[in-house]
C-alpha cells in the first residue's frame, strides 16, 4: 500500500475502526492480530524473498520467539537459515508485445495485464512469427506448425492435455514458441490479471537447465479479440474446450512481434527457526515441526492504484499464529520438541522448506511430523475444515478427535484438480516421508460462505488488495487457534509419534 501515504493511513484506520466495531477480541486473537499488522504493514515492504523488508519481517519474527523463549535453532546457533538465490525476471520496462493482423492493423497487449511469458534463463530477446490455434495441442493436432507461434488451451483438468505435454508436443513438431490461453471453464481456480511479474527463482547453487520454447499465458479475452478479428467465434472454442469437446484448428492470420528485456539478480534469504525443547528425554529424537511462510511478492503491478502486496492472509497472518503459540507457551514444553519455522520462498518454489527439509540444522533435525500454516482465510464461520492429507497418515485421525468435538466437520481435499496438496511447505517434507498435514476453511458450494472465498480469490488472492481491509471472521480465527493449538499439544505430547496409513495415497513411493 506504497501509492499515496494518506492512502495508507486511511486503510489503517478503517482496519482498526473493524477491530473496534468487531467483538471484543480475546487476549490470544489480539495479540495474533497485532502481529499479522505488524508483519503485513507497508514498512515491511510485503515481505518479497531477498528484500530489506523480508529481512525486517524476519528480524521481527526472531524477536518474538526469542522473547518468548524458544532456542535459536538456525545456522551457527542463530535464529537465521540463510540462503543464497539467484533469479532472473522478464521487466514490464523494455517488453512489449503485439499482434500485427492481416490487414496491418496492430494490436498492442499488454504485459502482465492480457499476456505474460516464462521468464527463463536464455530467452531469446525477441519473437516475431505467424499464430496458429491447434486447441488441445496434442502431438496429432500439431499440423502445420513449424516456424509459428502454437497457441492452445491452458487445460488444468484431469485426462487433459498438461502444459509439459502441450510443450512437449509444439517442440516436436518445430514450434518457434507455446501460448496457453486460460481455461475459464476451471471455475474451482478462476484465472486472475495482472500478475505481480514475470520472476523465476532458484537456489545460487542450481545451473539453470537449458532454455525450452519460450511458453506465454494469454488471457480468455484477449484470444477471443485476436480469434475474432480472423472471422472465428473464439468464446465458442473455449467453451467447446470447456465441456471436453473436440476444438476446431485455425490460424490467426496475424503475427505475433515481442520483445523481451531480462534482468538477472543474486541474494540471500533466510528461514527463521527456533526450538522449544521437549520435557521428555526418551523422545528428544522426535521433533514435531510448525511451519507457515513468512515471504509474500512484495511491490508488483498496479492494482487500483495499489503496488504494494502487503499478504497478510498469505502468508503474515500464520507466522503471527506461530508466534502467538511461542508466547503462550513461554518455555513450557511438551513431550517432544517443537520446531518453530518462518520460512522464505514459498511463493517463488517452496525454496525454504524444501531447503530446510534437505538441510536441517542441528538447532531443527529432520521432524517426525509436520503441521503446516497457509491457504487459511478467516472469512467465514469455522463449521467445516478442509485438511489436506488428511488420509495420508494417524495425523488425519487425530484432527477428527480435536475438531468433532468442536462442531467442525473435517472433510478431505475436494478439489484435488487444484493440487493443493502440493503447492505449500508440507509438500517437500512429505516427499521425504514426513507425515504431514495443512488446512483450509472449508465451505458448501453456493453458500455465503463459497461466495465471500470466491470473492477473495478474485479480488485478494496474490494482489495488494490482500491488506488489513480484509473483512475477515475474528471468531472463526478464534476457534482455528482452539482447534490448532489443540493439534499441537496432541502431537507432541502423544505416545507415538504419527504414522504413514498402509494405503496411504500420498506417501513416497505410493499411490502418488
């Protein structure tokens, strides 16, 4: 929220005067409310991986554990796991991209806003060739393509063609460059514009593989603008491809000229983990694991106005929850130990917890559990608590004993087409065997509460408009930290430690 400074304090006013207007908030709500403000305001900048501001966000996150009494539990005996990356990003300054039609009529796009492109090291600086739609881009629909610009539908949906496969297919038949127009039929995830940018991070230690096609994403309207103008109903051919019928082929009878402007960066970053050991010694090898993302996009495109993506529900608000609990505690420990863990990059790969779960440090060894913090929005009442990985191991039986209780229906992932599942920290600890789980606030399709998550996902979701205006649930928060501080206790205070289920789907070298 950088645009205008009177800007700035009138949002903070009106998240204050929510607070006022809402019911008294209990001391646990207050004190993580405080928190998420203090995490997701403007001088942190939004909390961008290798920034100054991440670095005061993680300053202030390692403050907080240490007043709360947890052991450092990072490099060197600090509270900090640093590391090294490097990225390389397509700048809207010096890109520009446009259709030149038949008839000489052009068309300018507009970068992140209708069309936006892979940023890969050794992208060719510039693209200039005729487009050709071939629908689901399988290898049979791939006639007459070499020397163009393939254009296809981006399908995200089980038994359709995927975007390795799409790839595959226009570098096979002698495709120049891969466009993906958005599906709008994939409701569950509508597709959202602008984009931040167009940034591709990875560890320093990482040689970049050898660059592919260059792969674009178009917007739904823009294809059909550009379909129109060579004589074809585009709506009609994304709508055919929505309901999985076949998609006529035709060209464009235009060509598409871009230019692209790279810009390639080195940085550290740093995971911060703190330790609150265990009472019991007999399981002092069996850590347990809380862990949320403490990185967001920081400034990016405009959105009304606004070029500051302050993510306070993505991800500042679950760091607070982690710190609320470390205060709460204030050195009573359970049974096991518990590792405290804000980790960076998840937004740009899950590169924090996958380094911290191929590099645990002394301070935070490998754990035999993990809880997971993300994809929490507190918009709506707490009745139904979507989990993730929920059959996967013993973990999912001990929420349904924690939850029941409380009137909270746990459901498992009902949109798996989405691949949550894989898309947060808990993912890369699973991949080596950790049972693990992370939710979501669940909901019933047409009801208010689908609604107001629609309308977030729409309007908040990875744009600055996610802020301290967030109209969101303080009782539903509330409840969340009664059931989560719950888990945690149960976790680590129990007999064994969880256990992988014999089918689970999940487990490495399963069904997955």
């Amino acid at each position: 929220m950088r645009h205008v400074r009177l800007t700035s304090m009138i949002a903070a006013a009106l998240a204050l005067a929510s607070c006022a207007a809402s019911p008294a908030l209990d001391a646990r709500t207050a004190a993580w409310w405080e928190t998420t403000q203090d995490l997701s305001s403007d001088v942190m900048e939004g909390r961008d991986t290798g920034s100054p501001g991440y670095d005061r966000a993680a300053n202030v996150v390692a403050a907080r554990f240490d007043s709360a009494g947890l052991i450092p539990a990072g490099d060197d005996g600090g509270w900090m796991q640093i590391i090294a990356f490097k990225d390389v990003e397509v700048t809207a300054e010096g890109t520009s991209l446009t259709a030149v039609h038949h008839d000489g009529t052009r068309r300018q796009l507009r970068f992140l806003h209708e069309i936006s492109v892979g940023p890969q090291w050794g992208l060719a600086s510039s693209l200039d060739a005729p487009m050709v739609w071939r629908g689901w881009c399988r290898p049979e629909d791939m006639t007459d393509v070499s020397g163009k610009i393939v254009v296809c539908l981006g399908a995200r949906r089980e038994g359709q063609t995927t975007g390795g496969e799409r790839l595959r297919a226009a570098t096979q038949a002698g495709a120049v460059a891969i466009v993906n127009v958005d599906d709008m039929s994939f409701t569950v995830e509508p597709p959202r514009w602008p984009l931040a940018y167009a940034r591709n991070v990875i560890l320093a230690e990482t040689t970049p593989g050898p660059a592919t096609l260059p792969s674009l994403r178009m917007a739904a309207p823009t294809f059909e603008a550009l379909a129109q103008a060579a004589g074809v109903d585009g709506a009609s051919i994304l709508a055919a491809g929505g309901r999985n019928q076949p998609m006529m082929s035709f060209d464009f009878r235009a060509r598409l000229e871009a230019t692209f402007a790279l810009r390639e960066r080195a940085y550290t970053s740093a995971n911060v983990l703190g330790m609150l050991p265990g009472t019991d010694p007999a399981l002092a090898d069996q850590p347990i694991l809380l862990i949320a993302h403490l990185d967001g996009y920081g400034y990016g495109t405009p959105v009304d106005g606004d070029e500051l993506y302050n993510g306070t529900f993505d991800d500042a608000a679950y760091v607070a929850t982690l710190t609320t609990l470390a205060a709460e505690r204030a050195g009573r420990g359970w049974r096991r130990p518990v590792i405290f863990a804000a980790v960076t990059g998840e937004e740009k790969g899950l590169w924090g917890s996958r380094w911290l779960a191929a590099n645990p440090t002394p301070g935070a060894p490998t754990p035999v559990a993990v809880l997971n913090l993300d994809q929490l929005r507190p918009l709506y009442p707490l009745t139904i608590l979507t989990t993730l990985a929920l059959d996967d191991s013993t973990l999912g039986q001990t929420v349904r004993d924690i939850a029941g209780p409380m009137g909270i229906e746990v459901r498992p992932d009902r949109e798996p087409e989405r691949g949550l599942i894989r898309r947060s920290d808990h993912w890369p600890f699973m991949q080596r065997g950790v049972p693990a789980v992370s939710f979501l606030f669940g909901f019933d399709y047409g009801t208010p509460a689908h609604d107001a998550y629609l309308d977030w996902y729409r309007h908040r979701y990875h744009a600055p408009q996610d802020d301290v205006t967030t109209p969101i649930d303080f009782q539903a928060q509330a409840d969340f930290h009664t059931f989560w501080f719950a888990l945690v206790e149960a976790v680590a205070d129990a007999e064994q430690p969880p256990q992988w289920l014999p089918d689970a789907p999940n487990r490495p070298g399963g069904g997955n």
